[in-house]
C-alpha cells in the first residue's frame, strides 16, 4: 500500500474550459442560520439531481438547459428556485421548516426505522437482489469498455504560474471541469481496456478476455501498474459491503443499512417508461464507513435503476477527499435489469480542507452486447498462468475508435500527445524519475538498462559490522524481462570486512513459469528472526542492520550461501519449487558461537557447520492476481490465502556436508475482511526437525530487538532466548480500522485505528539436540506455550503505528522483558 499512495504524488506535482449547459452550486441552510444537511438537490421534471453532503454544500451540472432547481427535504418546505442563467454558482439557499408536518418531523436527522415507506421498499430489494441482473441466467457474456483516468485538480492562474512548470506550460491547454465538483481539473493519465467477459453462475466461473490495452504513459513501471490495477477494484451495490481502498463501506442496500443509514422516500418518477421511487439515504452517525447519496428502484422488480453514492467526509480514510460512484442499469425486460456504466471517482489530497489540491483518479466502465446461456467447456474458463499477448498492446487508432463505447472527449484525447510530449522535457523526466525512485526503491539509468538499489538499504548498523554501508543494482530491460541479474556489495566500519552477493534468474518456459534461478551470498546475518527461511539467496532481515534496536544484538552469523533451483507454475497459482544449496555457518565474532560436538564423548568441538540441502515445496494462493509477465511479478493485492508446505532434505557428505536430517515445515496466512468490524489476520507455521543438528539448523523462536515492528517475530523475546526442533507457532492480529475510537466524540476527528494481538509458541527440543550443543546458548524450548499480548495504536499522523506489548508468561527468564514498545512506518488508505 505504502508504494501505492507514494504513485500519488508524482501526479500532485502537476496540474478550454468545458462548460455543461446548466450548472449549479451552493450552500443549504435554515432560517437559522444552521446548514442543512443531505437535502435533495434536482432538476425540475428530471431524474438528474445530488444529494447535499453533511455541510449543506451541493454541485449539480447536466449537459441539458432547465431552469428550474428544486431543493427539498423531509421536515422542510419544497424550495423551487428560477435559474436565469446557464450558470448559477455559490448559491446561498435557505429552507423553512414545514410547520404543516410536525408529525413527519422524526425524519429530520435520525430516520425512523418503523413506519417509514423507504425501509418497507428496501426490504423488498433485499428479497429480489439476488433474482436480477446476471444472477437470473445460468451463463452470461458481455463485452467491457473501461477507462482508468488521472488527473490534477484545483487549478487556477496562480498555480500555473509556478516556476515547477516553466517549460511545461502547454499541458495546461488540456484543462476541463468536473461534472461532480466543479473544479477546474488537468488530464495527466488515461488507460484504455477493452475485453470480453464470459460468466457461468452454476460453476461460479468467470473468465476476461482483454483485446486491446492503450496506456499514455508509465507502462514501464511494475508498481505503477499495479497501483493503476489494485486502485479500483470491482464490487457489487447488493453486497453488504463494499470494498474501496482496502476498506469495507456499508452499502446502502445492505440487510446491516438501516443501522447506519437513514432513509427517506423523497420522490417518484417515470424512467424509460419504468415507474420508480427515489430514496435518499444519507450517514446515521459520523466517522463511519458509509455514503450519502440516492437510488431509483423499480416498483415492480424493486431492481436498481440509478444510484449515486458519495462517502461521507469524515470516513475514517486516509489521503482521499471524496469518493463518488455512480451505476447505471439498462432495463432488457420487465424482469431483467443489468448494470451497463459504472462511474467511479476519487479526489487524492494530503488534505482533507475543502481548499487542498490533488488528484482525481476516476474509472469508468461500460457494458454491453450482452448475450445468455451460451455454454463453453470447462476448460474455457481455466485461467492461463501467464498469458501475454504483446500486440494486444499495440493496436491502432482505427482499433479503438470502432471499440470504444463512448468517444474520448478532445482533452482526453489530447493526453496521448500531451504525454509524448512531456518525456522530451528533462524537468519533467527528472520529477519522474525521482518519483519512481521512491516507489519501486531503484533509480533507473535507461542507457545502461541498469537498476541502481535498493536504495533504502544503503545504510545500516549492527554489533557487529557497526556502520554498514551497501551498494548494489540488477539489471532492467522492461517489465516482462526473460531474465534478471543481480548483485551487492557492502562495506562493515567496524569489523573492516567486505561482503557480498549476486544472483540471476531466467524464465525457460512462459507458459508454466518455469524459472531457472541460483546464487551466492557472504554476509553477516541474524538467523533467529525467520521459522520459514526465504529462498531468496541475496535476502537480508531488517533486525540484522537496524539502524535502532535495544540490547545486545551480537548474536550474528557469518553466512556463505549458494543455491541452484527450479520453479513451475503448472496452474494458475500453484506453484512447486526444487531448490539445492549449499550454506557455511560459523559466528560473527567472540561474543557468540555455534559449537557443537563431534563426538560421543564431548571431547571434540566444531565452530563451523557446513551443510548441503535439498528442498522442494509446494505453495498454493488462490485469488493471487499480479502484473508482469517476466521473471519478475508484482502482487497487485496481499488479501490472498497463501499455503506453503516445505520439505528439506540435509545431505551428509555431499560436498563435505556434517549433517542428515529432514525437515517439514507448513506456513498458512489469510486476511479476513470481517466487513464493517474490520480486519483479522491470522498466520500458522508449524515444523519439525527429525535428526540431530547443531544451533544453525535448529528453529530459534524470533525474537524482535529493535525499535520497529517485525512481521511474526515476539516483540519481548530477545534473540535465541528459545530454541526448538519441534514447534507451532499463532499470531491473531484484527485491526477494527476505527470502529472503536469513530464512536469517542474527543477522538473521533484524529482518524486513529486500534489493533489488538495475541501471539503465542509451543515447542519442543529432543535430549539429542540437547547434547550436541556445544554453543554458547543454554537451550530453553517453550513447552509451555509462551504468548504475548499486544495493543496498538495506528494511523498516528496518518503514517506510524505504535505497539505496546506484554509478555504473558515465563516471566522469570534472564533478562526477560514484561514490556515492549514498537513501531512502524507506513501509509495505508
């Protein structure tokens, strides 16, 4: 997520006016003088209209002439307001109480949950949602238009005089106003997709098929794209909740609604010869994860035909001002309604003030041509593991102009050019290259097809190595490169010893992944922070070169690792991985060591262990989507299940290896979206050791001491304080995203997040390992289940979380620590 919001602010450092025919905007109050909040805003005899937000303040524009402005709410006199002209802006309109419906006056704020018709038509939603639309037939297709658009909003004359844009000023010549708020708004990025969707309700399949993809810029970088992607995300009006930006809003037709919404039938009206109520619906209380808006429904089908949903200001969501969706459904029948445009609009600012600039970012998707109850094989929704189709990128004009639905409006075609243009001029290649630098943490240098990084790991500090300073790079031809090369090297000022690693991979087989990939690595390295080891040969933990930690942390290891391996993905997210290699372990320094016996009779001591291994594993993450089609992929989302089970193999004498011994390790994780309670996240590891195998190969329970969170590590344990050869390991976090602290009126307004966790080990060591220890570590297995308990505070500042942390148990450990304070950086939605 942090790369995702980082993508944001390469667009706010850059910023014909088009005018509908009737436009319209103000602020509602009373003859109090007190705003007037979620007041329906229309047209006179049309269905075009906007419900005001909790300020009182509406914008409405249509591309038709009226001159008519009708504002009314239950509890208040129906207001008709003349319009002169074809603009009528910052309107000031006052509303009188309706002295004639005292007995109608619970409408006003808090809604009735009893005797009120909008409810009585809601239920009746609730009973047909799932016999409308798509659901009524057993299979479906359609073709989809959709078109993914950025751009800068707030500009005016003083900020396009900014010394940042001379050189660029002809970007400005793209300008336009939007229909929703009336800015004045920059195009700066349009993505084009058109596909073919394929359904099959009984199997529960579904299978798009995309023909043509038209990018204006930045398609070379992965998290880009995958931001582009992930930004939004498909839902259903129907569900109880939906999903936007990692967060579960309420949906106004949910069964949960009338807990959280208001309602009011506010009118009734023809549309395409369909009689339909309109209800408004506006937030119950603040802080909540909700909308304000309105919907048509029919009155026989009681199936949507329009609504409008805009969150509400004080969501408890970061860097996003407003979020506006707006759905469209095309009556084929008397009982078949389907959704046939879907507009989604978001305004990204660093502030939340009315005044703030920032970015639009709207999708808007078309359907059409649908068709019903064509079968296909089963194998024709059988997903392809890494199918790329590179001319379906580099279709011509003629291509787009015969598929898209809806023509480009001039200024959005302009953006293409506007685009190409731009990239010749070297302020604005800077700002660019400077903005993915901090999102993908490598500076690219295009003439030598070279990646200079991480750059966020050229400093570090340990015990050991005091100041370490890094260096490395890999190369970069594209996204979709066959292959990759990488390599590092780093410099300790305290112990005056180089290291390094390199690595390559190459993909043999597009179709199944098949990936070739080996390496080697000497470094310095703090093993007892990871159960599950990564695979990745050049990996290197946070805890082994933290700039801040707290006691002592020279219980380092001198590594030198050398792998060969191979992986496949036969099946679209299951993977299977084959890996030899080859590791020396032996202590970083005097203060700490490996030793183990060689002999029966203790008298013969080892300080280093060498040991080949064979693993293979087999990793399964059903709903995994990424982008990339090389040796490389970027996860679009992390809300996946992933399975992995991992068996390795210690080879005695291979390469003059010590030890025989095997090893069975399974890792389970799964974020659970509990809708409107927020997140749970739960993580399993199990294992087991059988065979005797010194320090370096055992299970150390990870330990956490640094300043900062590291994911499934104790928080209160130090390093090597338990040791295992047999363990199981829980970690139960659920971050309620605000719920709690929405309802304190004196916290409410930070947008603060509570998180609570509860983590807990059990293992086992066997007498064998036991006596062939011969380290500087006195083995302690917790076969009592250690667990700590934790709370945390997030979204302090909108980016820092803080975590205090309880130890529950063996208390009267050496040097055991009741109490841990943590945090982390990070910027979420």
């Amino acid at each position: 997520m942090k790369n995702k919001i980082q993508f944001l602010l390469l667009f706010i450092l850059f910023p014909l006016i088009t005018w509908g025919q009737t436009k319209v905007s103000g602020k509602i109050i009373d003859s109090n003088n007190q705003e007037v909040p979620y007041a329906s805003v229309y047209f006179k005899n049309s269905t075009e209209g906007v419900v005001a937000n909790e300020y009182g303040k509406f914008y409405l524009e249509s591309a038709k002439s009226y001159t008519t402005l009708v504002i009314s709410f239950v509890g208040y006199k129906t207001l008709e307001i003349p319009l002169t002209e074809r603009t009528n802006l910052n309107m000031n309109v006052v509303l009188e109480l309706d002295n004639l419906l005292g007995e109608v006056k619970i409408f006003v704020g808090k809604t009735s949950k009893k005797n009120n018709p909008a409810i009585d038509i809601l239920r009746k939603i609730w009973e047909r949602k799932r016999k409308n639309g798509l659901n009524m037939f057993a299979r479906y297709e359609y073709d989809k238009y959709e078109k993914i658009e950025f751009d800068l909003n707030s500009i005016d004359s003083a900020y396009q005089n900014k010394k940042l844009f001379r050189g660029m000023e002809f970007i400005f010549k793209q300008m336009d106003t939007s229909k929703v708020t009336g800015k004045t708004y920059l195009p700066i990025f349009i993505n084009e997709n058109i596909a073919q969707v394929y359904g099959d309700n009984d199997n529960n399949r579904k299978r798009e098929k995309s023909l043509g993809n038209k990018n204006s810029g930045f398609d070379t970088n992965q998290h880009i794209i995958a931001f582009v992607k992930d930004l939004y995300a498909e839902y259903n009006i129907y569900n109880n909740y939906i999903k936007i930006f990692d967060k579960d809003f309420v949906s106004p037709l949910s069964r949960t609604g009338i807990n959280v919404y208001n309602y009011v039938l506010a009118d009734s009206a023809f549309i395409e010869d369909k009689w339909c109520y309109n209800i408004v619906y506006y937030p119950r209380r603040k802080g909540e994860l909700t909308f304000k808006g309105d919907f048509w429904v029919n009155d026989s089908t009681f199936a949507i035909k329009k609504i409008a949903m805009e969150a509400s200001k004080d969501a408890n969501i970061n860097w996003v001002k407003d979020i506006y969706i707006e759905q469209e459904f095309e009556v084929v029948n008397d009982s078949v309604f389907l959704l046939t445009r879907d507009h989604f609009m978001s305004d990204f600012a660093l502030s939340k003030k009315e005044s703030s600039k920032g970015v639009y970012g709207k999708r808007t998707s078309i359907y059409k041509n649908h068709k019903f109850d064509i079968k296909h094989p089963d194998e024709f929704y059988a997903e392809k593991v890494n199918y790329f189709d590179e001319s379906m990128y580099k279709r011509d004009d003629e291509f787009w102009k015969s598929y898209r639905f809806e023509p480009l409006s001039k200024d959005e075609l302009g953006v293409y050019k506007m685009l190409d243009t731009l990239k010749t001029v070297p302020k604005f290649r800077m700002l660019f290259d400077l903005t993915s630098t901090i999102i993908g943490n490598y500076y690219h240098i295009d003439k030598y097809k070279f990646d200079y990084g991480p750059i966020f790991s050229t400093f570090g500090y340990n015990d050991i190595e005091g100041l370490r300073l890094r260096t490395g790079g890999r190369t970069y031809y594209g996204p979709n490169d066959k292959w990759r090369l990488e390599g590092y090297g780093a410099y300790g000022f305290k112990d005056n010893q180089f290291k390094y690693g390199v690595s390559g991979r190459v993909l043999l087989d597009n179709d199944t992944r098949l990936i070739l990939y080996g390496g080697n690595r000497r470094d310095i390295e703090q093993i007892g922070v990871s159960l599950t080891e990564s695979k990745d040969v050049l990996g290197r933990s946070f805890a082994s070169s933290s700039l801040f930690a707290s006691g002592d942390n020279t219980k380092l290891t001198k590594i030198n690792l050398s792998t060969l391996g191979l992986e496949i993905e036969p099946v679209k997210n299951l993977k299977f991985e084959t890996t030899f290699s080859f590791k020396t372990l032996r202590a970083a320094s005097d203060q700490f060591n490996l030793d183990y016996y060689v002999d029966k009779e203790n008298n013969i001591i080892a300080d280093e262990t060498k040991q080949s291994e064979i693993m293979a594993s087999i990793e399964y993450t059903p709903g995994r989507k990424t982008v990339g089609y090389g040796v490389d992929r970027t996860d679009i989302d992390n809300k996946y299940l992933r399975l992995y089970l991992r068996y390795t193999q210690g080879l005695k004498g291979v390469l003059d290896s010590d030890f025989k011994y095997e090893k069975l390790q399974l890792y389970v994780s799964k974020p659970l979206l509990l809708g409107g309670f927020g997140t749970l996240t739960p993580i399993l590891e199990v294992g087991k050791t059988f065979g005797e195998v010194p320090l370096g190969l055992l299970n150390v329970v990870p330990g956490n001491q640094s300043w900062f969170n590291i994911q499934n590590t104790f928080a209160n344990l130090n390093y090597y304080e338990f040791v295992t050869d047999e363990y199981a390991s829980l970690h139960l976090e659920h971050n309620f995203g605000g719920r709690l602290f929405s309802r304190i009126p004196w916290l409410r307004d930070f947008n603060l997040r509570e998180i609570v966790g509860v983590r807990g080990m059990y293992g086992k060591i066997s007498h064998g390992n036991i006596d062939l220890n011969a380290s500087s570590i006195q083995y302690k297995a917790p076969e009592d289940i250690y667990y700590e308990y934790y709370f945390a505070i997030g979204n302090i500042f909108k980016i820092f979380r803080l975590d205090f942390s309880w130890r529950g148990n063996y208390l009267d450990m050496p040097d055991s620590r009741k109490f841990a304070v943590r945090g982390s950086f990070a910027i979420y939605f």
